[in-house]
C-alpha cells in the first residue's frame, strides 16, 4: 500500500475510486500481500517443511481460505462452523486440525465422519468422549492432546493461553494420564502433542520455554508422537514502534528440538498470515468540536472493528487523501455505536480532515471482519479482494432484510 498522486492505493487500485463505486464503510485485502506472507513463512521454517493449518478463526471469508489452500496450507479450526467453511474453501479433511476447549458431541461426531487430520483434545473428558464416540463407530480416531506448558507468552493477558491460569490445554499431570489411556485404547490413535501459547508474540524466547517444557515431558513419556502442533501466535508489527518476532532464533530452537526429537511440525498461524492484508476504509459523517479535542464521528463502528474496544488494540490510522495541512485539536476517531468504547484512536497530530474524506484503518486483515457483530443492528460490510487492478467482490454488504 502507498501513496501514488496523494492518494493511497492498494497494488493498482486507489481507495477513493473503490468507496465510490461499493460505498463504505469496506474491508479490502490485498492478494499480493497475501501471498508474500505465505511465502515468507515457509521460508522462514523451510528447513524442516512443516505443514502450515491457517487458523480459521483470523479470517473467515470462504473466498481469502480458497486463496490460501491453493497455497498449500491447511487449516486449524475451532468450531463446526469452521470446520465447513474449511470443507467448503475446499481443503482436504487431511490438513485441517480441530483445536478448543468445548467441542459438542455433535461436533467431534462431524470431525470423526470427515476423517480430519487431527482432534486436538483439551481435557480428559473430551478424551473420553472421542474414545465412546470412535467405539460406536467401530473406527479408530487420530488426535492430539494439548499440553499447558504453563508459558508466559508476554503478550496481552486477553490473549494469552498458555500459562496454568488458562482454561487451554492440560497440565503435565493429566497429559500423562491421557496418553496412558490412549494407549490402552482400541479407537483412539494418539498422534500428536499440540501447544499454543498465546497471540502476537513479538519475543521469541517464550517459544524457547514452550519448546523446552514439550522437550521435557516428551522425554518422560513413552509414546511416539508422530506430530507435535507448536500453534500459532506469530505476531505482527501494528506500528513502527514495535519490532518484528525474530523468526531465525524460532526456527534455530525448532531445529535443536528436531534434533533430538523425530516429528513432524505443524503450525497454526492465523494473523501472520492475514492480519497486514487487510485494511478497513471510512467515511467521516461529521466532525464534532468538544473544545480540547474533535471527535471525528465515523460510518465504521466497534462492531466493524472490535479490536481496539476489546483490548486497547493500536492499528494505524491514515488519511485516504494525502494534505498537508495539519488540524488545530487532537482527532479522537469514533463510530456511532452508543457505547463509550466505540472509539479507534487519538492522534495529537493528523492532517485537517473534511466532513465525508476518508480514513484508511491498517492491518484488520485477522480478527478484523471475523469479530465483527450486528450490535446496534447495523449490517457488516463488504469484503474486497485487490488482485492488481481488479476490484473482486469476496463478500457482500450485508442487507438490511438479513437482519430485520
Ligand atoms: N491456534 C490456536 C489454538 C489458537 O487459539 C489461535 C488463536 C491460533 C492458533 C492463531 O493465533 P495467531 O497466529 O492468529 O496469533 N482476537 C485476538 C486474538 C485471539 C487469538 C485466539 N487464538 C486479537 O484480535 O488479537
């Protein structure tokens, strides 16, 4: 994305024109970017080829998956509904892992019928349930057991998973039990150890930990696992403070893992993947002068983009029409949503905007459109995909008859 004639495009097609043509507000991703990602996370850990299960749950546009599965990766699910959507972007039962800590019995009766890679159990119920499900039948099941490594990932509290306090994975005690009754069991074929620790992870030495502490309990167990499922989490850089995870020092510590250990890798990311395709444009409707600051009321809301009413989530703001001049008052961006929280950012410094200019909201390609909701009843925008020149339509706005 740049500037290009003080306007800012994405590959070869300028916002302005786009909001002109589909109306906003819109979330648009670009394809190029996309597949730079993909590549550049295979050659990142290209020395021992693990198979990549994007994690379904950063974006879940049947189209973007469709996208990503002709890249060769798999997918990480966890919900029926994404184990269709997975299915239905076209990707083999093969690839696709079932991850959560909730899985129905009709759930992992559907899963079981699919013949997925892997059912990823969290507890030793969910064990037992696999197991009476498999026995009725009369089939053998693969899955994988979710160790808690009790890993401070040293992210945000919101999104950690893998510290003792989460409700993720079992504790050392339990896997051990777990794997004692898979191998007493005819149904269950226990195939993998899986972990994940937590979302935008920006320091590598937490996957240090995590690789020590499956290390050392695969040294106490006596089972060969065919796959261990590190997860995901890689995080991104929002804002130019921030700096990038060092994926040489990860990919080392897998190596020296490998060693010593003979598996095969598998990852989970989500927003590596997908989180800086995306951007989401908006209309400023009015602007409100509150004596200290302005509030730019925007046709996008909290429900478009939860993130920063979530969890304080900084994403980037800029304007879609580059000026130069630069406004009097701090710029507080609003939606119109009745909540105090319906709000993206203050920026001390941004350039004079006009009633009906457009702002650019950067890297909402994961947890942008798939947190979105109907609160206020307000219909969720339309998703466009940027392949150079073309504008393709991958999702529609939603209609006031959907939701009524
Ligand atoms: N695998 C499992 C089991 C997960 O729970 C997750 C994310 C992933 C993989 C993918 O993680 P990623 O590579 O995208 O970091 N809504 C939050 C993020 C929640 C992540 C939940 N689990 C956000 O907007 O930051």
């Amino acid at each position: 994305m740049k500037y290009i004639n003080k306007r800012l495009t994405m590959e070869k097609v300028n916002f302005q024109r786009i909001a002109k043509k589909f109306g906003t507000p819109f979330y648009c991703y670009s394809y190029s970017k996309l597949k730079e990602n993909v590549s550049n996370f295979k050659k990142n850990f290209k020395s021992f080829s693990p198979l990549i299960c994007f994690a379904v749950k950063s974006n879940t546009n049947v189209n973007l998956i469709r996208e990503i599965k002709k890249f060769g990766l798999g997918a990480d699910v966890v919900s029926l509904g994404e184990l269709m959507m997975a299915i239905k972007a076209g990707i083999k039962p093969n690839k696709i892992v079932f991850s959560g800590v909730g899985k129905t019995s009709s759930e992992l009766n559907f899963a079981i019928n699919k013949k997925i890679l892997l059912i990823n159990a969290e507890s030793l119920s969910e064990i037992m349930e696999i197991n009476r499900l498999a026995k009725l039948k009369n089939k053998k099941v693969r899955v994988g057991v979710r160790l808690n490594p009790n890993t401070d990932a040293k992210t945000l509290n919101q999104i950690s998973t893998g510290k003792k306090e989460n409700k993720f994975g079992v504790n050392k005690n339990t896997f051990h039990k777990i794997v004692d009754f898979c191998k007493s069991s005819k149904n269950i074929d226990l195939k993998c150890l899986s972990v994940h620790i937590g979302s935008q992870i920006l320091d590598h030495r937490p996957y240090g930990k995590m690789l020590k502490a499956v290390s050392h309990i695969l040294d106490k167990t006596n089972h060969q696992f065919e796959f261990i499922d590190l997860g995901g989490g890689m995080g991104i850089n929002y804002s130019d403070k921030n700096k990038e995870l060092n994926y040489k020092k990860y990919n080392t510590a897998i190596n020296n893992f490998l060693k010593k250990h003979k598996v095969k890798i598998i990852f989970e990311p989500g927003r590596s993947i997908i989180g800086n395709t995306g951007i989401l444009i908006s209309k400023v409707i009015y602007i409100k002068d509150s004596g200290r600051k302005k509030f730019i009321i925007l046709d996008a809301a909290m429900n478009d983009l939860m993130r920063p009413a979530l969890y304080g989530a900084f994403h980037m703001t800029l304007p879609v029409i580059k000026s130069s001049k630069i406004s009097n008052k701090p710029y507080e961006f609003v939606g119109p949503i009745c909540e105090s929280t319906d709000k993206f950012i203050t920026l001390k410094k941004f350039q004079k905007l006009e009633e009906n200019d457009l702002i650019a909201i950067c890297d909402v390609g994961a947890y942008g459109m798939s947190l979105s909701s109907n609160y206020n009843l307000r219909p969720k925008p339309i998703e466009l995909l940027i392949k150079g020149s073309k504008i393709n339509v991958i999702r529609k706005r939603q209609k006031y008859t959907e939701i009524i």
